[in-house]
C-alpha cells in the first residue's frame, strides 16, 4: 500500500493518475534503495516516456542500459529505424542537389556565377557548372579518346560530291531567286542549261563534283581551324543544361541510385551504434550529435565506396574496387552512344561548322573559284565583283538547307561510337575514373555537410522523444475506437439483412403483440 512507504505529497501525486504496476523482480532491503525500487515499480499509463530519475542507480554501466531500454524499448528500437531514414532521405537529396534545380531557386540577395549555393537559395551542381564541366570532359575526349582530324579523314569526297551535286544546282536557282531580276532572267539559267549540248552539260556537272571534292578536301586539311569541338559541345551545353545531367545520369544511373539506396543500410548500422551511445551515455544531446554524425558518415561513405578503391585492391578473400570502375564496359558503351548521337552526330558538326568565320572563308574562296570558271569558261561573262560576293553570301545561307543530305552518311562514316567505346574500355583505372568523378568532386563538402544538418534535425525529434519534449499522439487508441465502430457497423448491417431475409421468408407469420 502507498502508505506504507510513501509521503502525502507522493500519495497524492500517484492517487491523482492512473499507473500500471510493472512487477519487477528487483528487490533491495536497504532503506533508500527499496524507496527507488518500489517507486519505479510504478509507471504512469498516461506519459509516453518515463524519466531516468525513476530508474534504480547501477554500479555496472551494462545493467543500467538494460533497465534503461526495458523501461523504453519502444523510444530505443526506433533509433536505427530513424537512422536508416535520414540516412535514404539524406543521400536521395544528395543526389537531387547534383541535378536540380535547372535554374537557381531562392532569394538571389547573393548569387555568385558558377556556385551552386546562394546566400538564400541553390542551384543544382551540374547545371551551375556546366562550362567548367564540359570543358574537362571535351580536354578528356580530345587527349584520350578522339582525333578530331583522324575522324574527319574518314570522310570520303567522291561520296560527298555524289550525294550533294544534285543540290548544287537547286541551290544556284535559289540564289538567282533572291537577285533583283525579273522572273524570265531568274529562270534563264535553266533554260539554257537544258539547251546546252550534252557535252558541255557534262562538263558543268564536271565543274560542280570536282568544287565539292576540293570543298572537302579543304575541309579536312585545315578541320583544326574549322572545327572546334569545345564550342561545339560547350554551345550545345550551355543552351540546355539538362544535356550534361542526363549524359552523367545515364553513364552513372547504377552508381546514383547505390548512392540513394545505401543510405538506408548504412545509416541503419550507425543508427544501431547511436542506440548504444544514447543508452550507455547519460545525455541526451547524444541523439542529435548521432544524427548529425549519420547523415555526414552515409554521404561520405557512399561516395567513397563509388570510386574507391581506384584499382582492385586485395582484402583477404576479397578484391575491393570502387563501384563505378568495375563497370567501365558498360559505362564506355553507354557513354559513347549517347556522345555519339546527341553531341556530335552529323547534324550538330555541321552546325558547328556552317558558323565557323574559318569555313565561311573557305567556302566563298571555292565557291567564288566556281563563280568565274562557269562564267568566263562557258558564258564568257565577268562578272562584277560585288555580284560574286553577293552570291557567295546567298549560297552560304542556303548551304544549311542542303546539307541534311549528308546526315545519314556522315554519321556511319565517322562511326564515332565505336572510337569512343573502344578508347574508353582501354582506358586505365585512374583515367576511367575521371569520367564520372568530377560532379561528385564538385562541392562536394556541401553534400557532405547537407546531409549532416538533415540529420541534426532528425536527431533533434529523436531527442525530443526521449526527453518528452515531443509526444507521439494516441493513434492506436484512434485506430482501436475506429475499428470498434466499424465492427458495430456489420454486425448491424449483417443482422439487419438477415432480419429483412427472414421477413420474406415467412410472409404470413406475424409477431405477438
């Protein structure tokens, strides 16, 4: 009874709530410790926690972790649980800050150009630094992977001039269209063609295939002039820098989602050991400086398991090597194609090309050649020079317009996807290693340190539940209640529907009165 052993002031307080006696086996007969024994024999059923005041003192640190989690093993057991969500949600938005926001997202008090983190905001890594990106990437193809002029050399000029003289033609009818002439002197040059004798036709045709096969034998002479391919894929970056993610994304999709998934083990482990702290360690900040701890340790720990060890190191039984370098097939073939058919297929080269200063030089020198070899050698015409050049700039800007032509061609000539697949898989392990690594190397430290102030904050609600100051609402009574009612509810409606059956059953029974 509690007048046996407590004061008024305790019998009042435990009187006044409703307690649940917990029949522990603990017992000591000495006068003090039989008063905290038989006052922690009492637990309030109305808290949800119960203070470590109340728990017994022990000599052996063991002893008293035990009695510590017995008296909460609920507020215990949900630690690594905790851990093993911040450790998820910290390193899926460890990833997502690689990638997005596209755009800087925030209060621009403060942006500085190519730092992804503002004063009050963010702008994802790959798309902030996108120009410094794509230029170690284009120095890592052109040192290691490609020869710009070795790959232009596989062009062959009589097949070009083959499938573009036909368009030479169109395109001189073209430029007359656009001269002030009238429309009987614009279609004259047809005309005379075609009453031209077949002997000087085929030497006009003559003409035209062997301006075309000087055009790209010129073109391959001097691609290094003509052809900057930092401008070409750092133009089309800068244009949409989603391009850049979704190359990364693509070669590196496996290693992402090991980085997202390996947070929920990893931080489950840690969470096991910030479970062991907070009951052996009589504080409890314990919980947030764990937290703090897990969401830093699984961050760092993922990426350096993703690319360490860079060559296969032994380890007992075992070969460790980073996650990224042991799929270098695989990540060769993807990288290629995609490098291959969205950066420098036919289309954007010639794009790149057509706007060069160099080409367009190129092209008016050939094309003026052209220009005074039909005039002066079939028609005997010289014509002005202001005429020429007001050609030469038509047909420069009808050459996009005829050009697709050599789309498909091209394409299967350069055969880039296989130079590139081939080059990387011969790649060694530290230069494979720079194919992916840059993104994460960049602002790095800030991931790190995201995740780790994630993970102060869950450790903050952990900590709250463990000294009360935050408190889980009663759901499972809710729930209970809730189904209570529902069970109610059929078997009213199941007796309801037998009473209406047996109604109909027996029509002509009716009840006493």
């Amino acid at each position: 009874p509690l007048s046996n052993w407590a004061t008024p002031q305790q019998r009042h307080h435990y009187e006044s709530r409703s307690y649940i006696k917990r029949g522990l086996s603990y017992h000591d007969q000495t006068n003090g410790r039989h008063l905290s024994s038989r006052l922690w024999l009492f637990e309030d059923s109305t808290r949800s926690e119960v203070d470590n005041s109340d728990i017994p003192k022990s000599r052996n640190p063991f002893t008293r972790a035990w009695r510590k989690f017995k008296a909460r093993p609920g507020t215990y057991l949900i630690i690594p649980c905790v851990a093993a969500a911040v450790g998820w949600i910290t390193n899926w938005m460890a990833v997502q800050m690689i990638f997005y926001p596209i755009k800087f997202r925030g209060i621009p008090l403060y942006v500085k150009e190519e730092v992804p983190l503002g004063l009050l905001g963010w702008q994802g890594i790959v798309p902030c630094k996108t120009r410094p990106m794509s230029e170690v990437m284009v120095t890592m193809v052109t040192n290691q992977l490609l020869s710009v002029k070795e790959v232009f050399q596989r062009i062959s000029p009589f097949r070009v001039a083959r499938l573009l003289s036909p368009r030479v033609p169109m395109m001189v009818q073209e430029v007359l269209a656009d001269l002030p002439l009238p429309q009987l002197a614009q279609q004259a040059p047809e005309a005379v063609f075609r009453g031209l004798p077949p002997e000087t036709q085929k030497l006009l045709h003559g003409y035209n295939r062997k301006f075309l096969q000087d055009m790209v034998k010129a073109l391959q002479k001097n691609i290094d002039n003509i052809f900057d391919i930092q401008k070409c894929v750092q133009t089309q970056m800068l244009a949409d820098r989603t391009l850049l993610g979704k190359l990364f994304q693509k070669c590196g999709s496996a290693e992402l989602d090991f980085l997202t998934n390996s947070g929920l083990w990893f931080g489950f482990i840690l969470g096991i050991i910030q479970m062991l702290v907070a009951l052996f360690w009589e504080n409890p900040w314990s919980l947030s400086i764990g937290g703090a701890i897990v969401g830093y340790a699984t961050n760092w720990l993922a990426l350096k398991w993703i690319f360490e060890p860079v060559n296969p190191t032994r380890f007992g039984p075992f070969v460790l090597q980073g996650q990224f370098l042991r799929r270098q097939k695989e990540v060769s073939k993807e990288f290629s194609h995609f490098f291959a058919t969205k950066i420098l297929n036919a289309e954007e080269l010639w794009k790149s090309i057509l706007q060069e200063p160099s080409f367009v030089a190129l092209f008016s020198q050939h094309f003026s050649k052209l220009f005074h070899t039909v005039s002066h050698g079939l028609l005997r015409y010289k014509p002005e020079p202001e005429t020429v050049r007001f050609c030469t700039r038509k047909a420069l800007g009808k050459l996009p317009l005829h050009v697709p032509v050599l789309y498909k061609y091209m394409d299967n000539a350069l055969d880039l996807e296989d130079s590139l697949r081939v080059k990387m898989e011969q790649m060694t392990s530290e230069q494979f290693e720079r194919v992916l690594h840059p993104i994460f190397e960049e602002d790095e430290l800030t991931l790190i340190l995201a995740g780790a102030f994630l993970g102060l904050a869950a450790g903050l609600v952990q900590q709250g539940l463990e000294t009360g100051k935050i408190k889980f609402p009663p759901l499972w009574k809710h729930f209970r209640s809730l189904l209570q009612r529902v069970k109610g509810f059929c078997r009213n409606q199941i007796s309801s529907r037998f009473s209406h059956q047996s109604d109909i059953d027996n029509p002509d029974e009716t009840p006493d009165l």
